[in-house]
C-alpha cells in the first residue's frame, strides 16, 4: 500500500473548503442563470477521440487514457468545452441561441512538480452557441465580469486579445462602462487551440495565473456535426478561492526572490548597481525576507531550486534564477532576460573515449533528470536515468554509471576524478524570471528595472 493516503495531483475537500466552493459555485450559476444559460454535465469518462487533440501534442499526451474491454480507448476529461460542443451539435436540434453552463472537475496527467497544477481540478464555465460577431463576445466578456465581481474578486483585470485592433475596439464598445473600465487591450495574447477568434484572460494581483480563460471557437462544434459558432469561458474555482484567501500581493510592493548563495551574491550587485538599495540584504541563512528603505521593494531569500516555484505560484512577482534549474521544472514562468552572470554548462561527462552512444541500457547519474530524459530521447538512446543529490561525479568512479549529466563550469571537478566532457547539452546561465500575472499588472515596475539590468549586461531587448 502506498504510504500516502491519495495519489498525486489530488484533494479531499474537507467541511471548511466543500462549503466555501459550493458557495462560489452557487454564486457564479446566479449570474449565468440571469444571463438565461442552463445547466449540463458531460461524463468525467468520453472515448478519447472526442477530445480533439492530436496524437503526439503535449495535450494528448496528458489526458488519463484507458482501454475499454472492447478495446476502444478512453479518456477521462481534459477539457470541458469539447464535450459541451458535442452536446450543442449532437443533441440539441434550435436554431437559435445556445447557453449552457456547467460545473465540474477536468484531468491532466501532469508532471509531480512543486509548481504544478493539480491533476484533479475543478472548473465551472458558460459556453454560448449559435453566437456570431462582437455583441456576442461583448456579452460573454461583461458576464465574465459579472461571474468574477458575484465572486468577490476586487482589482481584476480582463485582457483581450486575438483579433485585429479595430474589432477589439469595437467590443469594448458595447461594454457597460463598469465593465469597460477593467478591459485591457493586449496584443500579445494570441489564439491557440481551437480558438478562431476573440481570446481573453481575467487577472488579479493576488493570484499567480488568470482565473478565467476563454474566447470565440466557430469551428469546434463542425466536428461534430453541425457547424454553430460559438464563444465561452472556464473559471478555475481553486484559483478564486485562493485570491479570496491570499492577502494583497505585497501591499503594492515588488516582490524580487533572490537564491541564497552565489547568485544572491551577483543579483545584489547587478541590483545595486541599477540603484536598488540592497542594504537589508543579508545570506545568513537566518533572515528570510527583506525591504528597501522606501519599502517599495521586497526581498525573499529563498533556495536555488525553489525561485522559479514562488514565482510561477505569485509568492514573489520577479527573481533570478539559474537557467538548469528552469529547464529542469518546467515552470511557467516569463524568462525577461538572460543575466550576466553564472555562465556555465549542461555536460554528458564520462571516461574519455566512451561512445556513450553505443551502450546497451545506457547509465547515467545525474541531477536534472527530466533534462538527461529530454536529451537521450532527442538522440533516439535508451537510458537509465538514476537520480542522484551531490557528488554525481563518484558514479562512474564507483562503477554505477557510464556517464553523468551535469553542470560544468570551469572542469576542474571532472579532471580531478578522472572524466571528460563527451557531448554539451545546454548552455546555461543566471535568468530574471517573472510570474507572468505580475509582469502585466506590475509592468510600470519591472519594465523600468528590467531595462537597466538589461543595459548592464548588453543585452539588446524591448520592454
């Protein structure tokens, strides 16, 4: 038996938390019921061909699939408006508008990472059919923000995006003017997926990711039989719930992470050299956080390989960190720029003249096992990854491995035990990361300290 009581990625929702989300959920199924929507729920478990993604994508990789005993494959659900597609142009028969809403949990076979997203989470959307042009989406977007304010969210923003300047103009438009006045036009938000059109997000200061995702899709419902255009939205009711929780992001402050150790030591003087007051800065181990004299910026010391995760989760809004260790979690974080500091690389280091290449269940120790993963399936090598803390360079010594995948910087450490770099992985640097939400809602603060960095290191960027 496991000695965890439930597999990872998921929950129990004890008395306190079922009543807080059913609570939500009641609130947000008042305003899409006002907006005349109805309710539906599709099955957690559909044949996974209904799921439009195509074999091989990182999305179909990450569905829970199952063979049936009829040999036909399943899938648990992944996304919720495929099925509700389905629904629309399979088993309704009007011609006329469309609106349905639901409330539910989707599946994600994620990676176990600290930063990652549960792979049980729950959802509660509206999809609209048969709902052509900008007063459709006007419509959609102003009952997003109805949904968010029922909610009790304060200070969110709604971004817009994925279609020409002039529609998005006229879009906002027809916005009441509350609604209006919390719209951003944003260019860089571009379509993916199945969107044909519109694409919009809702942020706030306190949550790490947007709380609501959506746009216009007129081709999914084709494939399924009957073409209808269509447009919605998903809330993620873990991440309302915990921008209720969460107090203000920093009182306004920038939130700046800074790995204790060598790269806190380079980030002070790269910051103070850009006129930030890093006096209170101290990597004594002891000391945990920090703030200029103005309080306008707020230090968190924090382990190396931990930056990226208090970023990516909204604990800290910017910080630095070693590009391995990015390639490694596969954050989703904003790499700003590369930093000047830190250089060094990712190696395969062995015995010289080992053909690492031609081993049968090739060994390798290393440190960041999803990246040795990547590289040997890239090189088409089969490997077995033996994930190892320190002292990475005693494998082969030992016998235990043929090779190592690891960081080198100067090779003094592989000479000294005998070993040689065999092939390059990934060259690898300090990096000045950024929590996505914060880098929109905090711009006019880190745009301003991001060019400075970047003159300092030479390196050419827009801001």
């Amino acid at each position: 038996m496991s000695n965890t009581l439930l597999p990872y990625g998921v929950s129990d929702y004890l008395p306190e938390g079922y009543l807080k989300k059913t609570a939500l959920e009641s609130a947000l199924k008042t305003v899409f019921s006002a907006f005349g929507a109805l309710p539906v729920e599709p099955p957690a478990l559909d044949f996974a061909e209904n799921f439009i993604f195509a074999p091989g994508s990182r999305e179909y990789g990450r569905m829970f699939k199952f063979a049936d005993t009829d040999g036909s494959l399943l899938a648990l659900r992944p996304d919720p408006t495929m099925q509700i597609a389905r629904i629309a142009a399979s088993q309704c028969k009007a011609g006329g508008p469309l609106k349905f809403f639901y409330s539910l949990n989707s599946y994600e076979n994620s990676r176990r990472r600290a930063g990652a997203r549960p792979r049980e989470f729950a959802q509660i959307g509206l999809e609209y059919f048969n709902a052509a042009g900008a007063e459709a989406d006007a419509e959609i977007v102003r009952v997003a923000a109805d949904a968010l304010a029922a909610a009790g969210i304060q200070n969110f923003r709604i971004e817009l995006g994925g279609e020409t300047p002039a529609y998005l103009e006229k879009l906002v438009s027809l916005l009441p003017a509350p609604v209006k006045a919390r719209v951003e036009i944003d260019p860089e938000i571009a379509r993916a997926g199945y969107y044909t059109g519109v694409v919009f997000n809702a942020l706030a200061p306190n949550c790490g990711a947007p709380l609501l995702e959506g746009g216009r899709y007129d081709d999914l419902a084709a494939r399924y039989g009957k073409a209808m255009p269509a447009v919605g939205f998903a809330i993620g009711t873990a991440r309302v719930l915990e921008s209720l929780s969460r107090p203000a992001a920093g009182g306004g402050a920038l939130r700046i992470a800074l790995p204790k150790g060598r790269l806190m030591k380079e980030g002070v003087k790269i910051l103070s050299a850009c006129g930030v007051d890093c006096s209170g800065v101290a990597d004594d181990g002891r000391v945990l956080t920090a703030e200029t004299p103005d309080k306008k910026i707020k230090f968190i010391f924090v382990k190396p390989a931990d930056a990226p995760i208090y970023i990516e989760r909204g604990a800290a809004d910017i910080g630095i960190a070693g590009k391995d260790v990015l390639l490694e979690e596969g954050c989703d974080v904003k790499e700003v720029l590369p930093l000047p500091f830190g250089k060094c690389r990712i190696c395969v280091a062995g015995y010289a003249g080992t053909d690492f290449t031609g081993i049968n269940n090739l060994r390798a120790a290393t440190k960041y096992p999803a990246v040795a993963e990547r590289y040997f399936a890239e090189k088409g090598i089969s490997a077995d990854i033996i994930k190892l803390n320190g002292s990475i360079e005693l494998a082969p010594v030992l016998g235990m491995a043929d090779v190592i995948v690891d960081i080198v910087e100067s090779g003094s450490t592989l000479k000294a035990n005998g070993l040689v770099v065999l092939d390059e992985v990934a060259p690898v640097s300090a990096v000045l990361i950024a929590n996505k939400v914060s880098f929109k809602l905090k711009r006019a603060m880190i745009a301003p300290l991001a060019k400075k960095i970047n003159l300092l290191g030479n390196e050419a960027r827009n801001f």
